[in-house]
C-alpha cells in the first residue's frame, strides 16, 4: 500500500490531506465544545453542527465549477490559506472578548466549512491527475483509509493536544486552541504548494457559468451507472447518517452507559474499517455495481442484526463486520465515480457526491432522533438496516448499466479509458 507514496505529488497531497483533516477534526470539535462551555444551551450547540453542514449544500454546486475551471493546485492552497485567515479573524475576536460572542461562535464554523466545500472537490478530482490509473484503486484506498482514521482518530489527537493546553492556562485556552488549528492549515497549504499544476483539461466549448452547472448535473444524469450509485448512496447516507446517536443511545440503554463501552463501541467499528480500507486497493474489484450492492446488503443485514444484540461481544463482532465490509463498497465506487466523466467534469461530479455524503448530515440526524423517539432501538436499528441494504440491490435489479459497471483493468477492471456505461447517452 505504501508504494503509491511513492509519487512525489501524490505524497504532496496525502499529507496536506492528512493535515487538513486533522484541522477539520479540531475545529470541529473545538467549536462544539467552545458553543457548549460559553452558553450551555444545545440548541446553540446544534446550530453550530448544522452550520457546520449547511455550506455543503450551498455552495457545493459551485465549488465543483469553481474545481473545473480554476487550477485545482490553486483551489486548495486557497482553500487552505483562507482557513488559516478566517482563524485568524477569530484570534482577534478572542484577544478583544476571551469569552467569544455568540454570533462568533456561530459565524466562523460556517465560514470554514464554506472553504472546505471548494477544497474538496479540488482534491477529489486532483487525485486522478497524480497517479497512473492503474494505481487510482490503491490511492483512493490510502486516501479513505486516512479520511476515516482522522475522521476518529483525529478527535483524539485533539483532545490529547488541546487538553493540557485548557489545564494550563484556562483563561487563554480558546486562543491556544485556535492557534493550533490555525498551524494546521498552513502545515498543509506548504505540502499543497508543492504540487504542479492542475489546470483542468477544458475543450473549447467554455460557456456561462450557469451552462457549467448544467453540464455537471447532465455529467451525472446522463450516465446511467453513475446516476443509480449516486441515488443509492444518497438513501444510504441518510439511514446512517446519525449513527452515532444511536450508538450513544444504545450504549446508555444496554450496555450501562460508561465511556469505556462506548469507546469500545466506536473502536470495534473504526479499527476494522481502517485496515479494510488499506486492504482495498490489493483486490481486483471488477463489478463496481455488484460490489456496492451486495457488500452494503451485508452491511445492512448486519445493522439490522445489531438491533437485536443485547451482549457487549455480540454487537461489537455485527459492528465490527460492518466496518471491514463497508470500504468494498465505498471505495471502487469512489475509483469508478473519479473515472467515469473527462478530467474537465470531475470537479462538478465530486462537489456532487460531497453534497450527498455531507451534505445529508443534519436532516439524518435529526431523523434518527425523531426515529429513536417514536421506534425505539430496536426499531431504529431495522429502519438503518433496510435503508442500507434496498438502495444497492434496487439499483442492481433496475439498472443494467450499474450491473455492468466496470472501471479500467489497472485500477481493478476491464479494458477502457472511462468506466463503460451501456446507459450512457
């Protein structure tokens, strides 16, 4: 798996990835904590996790046209740079009031996130342009597995960062905190600069802004595997969406509510899902459709088992099962997705799939709870499982196209330069 690290400018890009994340995990984090400590009011507390999703939905759109027509090396340095700025706005709000104004609070997650949402599609549709095809398989595998890892793992580094600075000096201990989140943005804008250009590969036929947004929804519509995996995953990032409230419920009701089980819990989960995910890249995936389908039909059935697994051992073996099936699923879809349009599309494709993954979020979440209220666990857990497993299996029965979906031989496939797509027109 290490030897894609190989490539220069994929390393480049690993690492400023791998940093930025770890700063998306801080403020993330940092604000939640900082809405909570200053107003212990959760509403403000939710507002500030809805805001924090909200910009996906907004300005994805135009950050994927933004990803097609701007050198994408440019995109993320600025991304970057612009985190590091608003962060710095934020310093100064707290040099003026340590105890930072609510509006603050509300206002600076929401521009960071508003930041995020152009860097992301940058990345995504970089990532094919720093790597032979034949190795975007085991990119991708590296890069999910770090996502993943600092998605989790990240939350504890900054907790392991942030909280001796909160012991040593509570009065500035806002600053500091921001300080280090600030470091953490421009650690990645110094490896993302490294890159060359990414200028996207545009024909002649540049147009409005508004035809780009069309040829992007078309890119996607027009292509019938493509079009199936999107909705699939659409309906699946909303069933799980807010797994971490039930797992936190679940933790309370049945197995004493203490953090080491819940910590156990989440472990049993990311652990396995880490190393699958690494793992990935070292199969031959050739049915990207099948292997969506059917691996998120075990998950499913998997989830589905969990809500009658009242013993610690038996929900964590479900849980851990999920965690090494999932990646099968997601990341030859994320392989195929990157490969299925030109390089000039890709940009638009990825903000699309952002907006899907992220951009569901709060409406999940807000579902489960209203879910847990009304089903119970039990319940709740049959609704997750049934909304993981019938997308990918009614994708597959209606949509030959998804069936036949291949990406090209290299990367795990058959023959091509884009994935085939007999739905395509």
């Amino acid at each position: 798996m290490t030897g894609v690290l190989r490539i220069r400018e994929f390393r480049d890009l690993w690492i400023g990835q791998t940093v930025s994340q770890f700063g998306d995990a801080v403020y993330g984090m940092l604000f939640i904590y900082m809405a909570d400590k200053t107003t212990r009011d959760p509403a403000v507390v939710g507002l500030v996790a809805a805001l924090a999703a909200l910009p996906f939905l907004i300005v994805g759109p135009f950050a994927g046209v933004v990803a097609d027509r701007v050198d994408r090396r440019k995109v993320m340095l600025a991304a970057d740079l612009c985190s590091a700025a608003v962060l710095a706005g934020f310093m100064a709000v707290l040099a003026t009031w340590p105890v930072p104004p609510v509006a603050a609070i509300l206002v600076t997650p929401f521009l960071l996130s508003v930041v995020n949402a152009f860097f992301m599609p940058a990345r995504g549709a970089a990532l094919p342009r720093l790597v032979p095809e034949g190795r975007l398989l085991e990119a991708n595998s590296l890069s999910s597995s770090t996502m993943h890892l600092m998605n989790n793992a990240g939350l504890i580094l900054a907790g392991i960062v942030l909280a001796p600075l909160e012991a040593a000096d509570p009065d500035r201990f806002f600053l500091l905190a921001v300080s280090v989140n600030l470091l953490t943005f421009l650690v990645s804008a110094a490896f993302i600069g490294r890159l060359p250009a990414l200028e996207p590969r545009r024909g002649d036929d540049e147009g409005k802004w508004t035809e780009d947004l069309r040829a992007g929804a078309r890119a996607v519509w027009s292509r019938a595997a493509l079009r199936a995996m999107m909705g699939a995953n659409l309906v699946v990032s909303l069933a799980i969406a807010g797994f971490m409230v039930v797992y936190t419920s679940t933790n309370r009701a049945w197995f004493g509510g203490d953090f080491r089980s819940l910590t156990v819990i989440e472990l049993t989960f990311t652990v396995p899902l880490v190393i699958a995910s690494l793992l990935v890249g070292k199969f031959r995936v050739q049915r990207v459709g099948i292997a969506f389908a059917v691996c998120l039909g075990a998950v499913g059935l998997c989830v589905a088992g969990m809500g009658f697994a009242r013993d610690l051992w038996v929900y964590c073996t479900l849980n851990a099962v999920c965690g090494i099936v999932l990646p099968f699923a997601s990341i030859p879809a994320m392989t195929y997705m990157s490969l299925a349009v030109p390089d000039a599309l890709r940009g638009r494709v990825q903000s699309v799939a952002t907006m899907v993954t992220a951009g569901v979020q709060p409406l999940g979440a807000g579902l489960t709870g209203l879910g847990l209220k009304n089903l119970g666990l039990t319940g709740m857990y049959l609704v997750m499982g049934i909304g993981t497993t019938l997308p990918g299996l009614t994708a597959l029965a209606a949509s030959p196209a998804f069936r036949q979906a291949r990406v090209p031989s290299g990367s795990g496939g058959v023959e091509g330069q884009v994935p085939t797509d007999p739905g395509e027109g």
